[in-house]
C-alpha cells in the first residue's frame, strides 16, 4: 500500500520536515507530500499539526531574512483547508510533560506527540526515528515510502 492509503481514515499528525520538504520541494520527498497535501486539502485525509511547526519552519526564514517564504510557512500551516492548527497551551504542555516522563522524549517531540493525541490522530507522520512505538497512535517514516 501507498502512503495516502496507510494513513487513511485519519486524521494524522504532520510533523515538522514533513511541511519543509513540500515547500521547499525537497526533490526526494516532494512527489510524496504534494500528493499527501492534495488528500488533505481535498478532505480526503483530515490532518493537524502543533504551533511547535510553525516556530521550528520559521528559523531558517527569519535567519536568512526570506520573509516571502516565512510567510509562506505560516499560511501553510494556519490557512490550509482539512490542516487544524493546534496551539501549544498549558494542557498540552501538561500532556507533553506526561509523554516525556513516561517516554523519555525530547521536548519538541513530546510536544507534537502530545498535539497528535488531544487532535484525535490515529498516526503521526515523521522523518525521526527517536519516535518510539506509542500506544493508540501509529507512527509512519516518510522515508519509508521512496
């Protein structure tokens, strides 16, 4: 089976390279995640992603003053249809904190972990193997599917 198909019904969980690589149009993943952002914005495969994204996406933008594609980070991320932006708040700080007591992860994983469970997401979409196994969530490798 194919990425869309694996990651269907949803809704999944988009971590942060996943949006690097479609905007960018990283060569070895760009066929893969145009077709992933067609299906969402389609609505055939609800997704979400933690504000933690938008701050990690902007760095670079901001680094090098390319504030065209900063600002093509943030719509992307809060304007996009069949994408839920989810804030980084106090409950999800606290959820994040549970993850990393049970599951030693580092903080920005724990945190969009912890985003991908309060949205509901039956999988998180990832490049970073330090994601372990979590309970009630499937985690996919983008790089598995070249």
């Amino acid at each position: 089976m194919g990425l869309i198909e694996d990651l269907k019904p949803g809704p999944v969980a988009l971590d942060t390279q996943v949006f690097i690589y479609f905007i960018e149009e990283d060569k070895r993943y760009l066929s893969l995640v145009k077709s992933l952002f067609e299906a969402i914005d389609q609505g055939s495969l609800p997704a979400s992603t933690s504000g933690l994204t938008l701050m990690e996406v902007l760095v670079v933008p901001y680094r090098t003053g390319n504030i065209s594609l900063a600002d093509r980070y943030e719509a992307l991320l809060t304007r996009s249809r069949g994408l839920r932006f989810i804030d980084v708040d106090r409950p999800l700080l606290k959820a994040a904190a549970q993850l990393r007591a049970a599951l030693k992860l580092k903080p920005p994983d724990a945190i969009q972990v912890a985003a991908a469970m309060m949205s509901n997401c039956s999988s998180f979409l990832t490049n970073d193997r330090r994601i372990p196994a979590i309970p009630g969530l499937k985690i996919f490798q983008l790089k598995n599917y070249l």
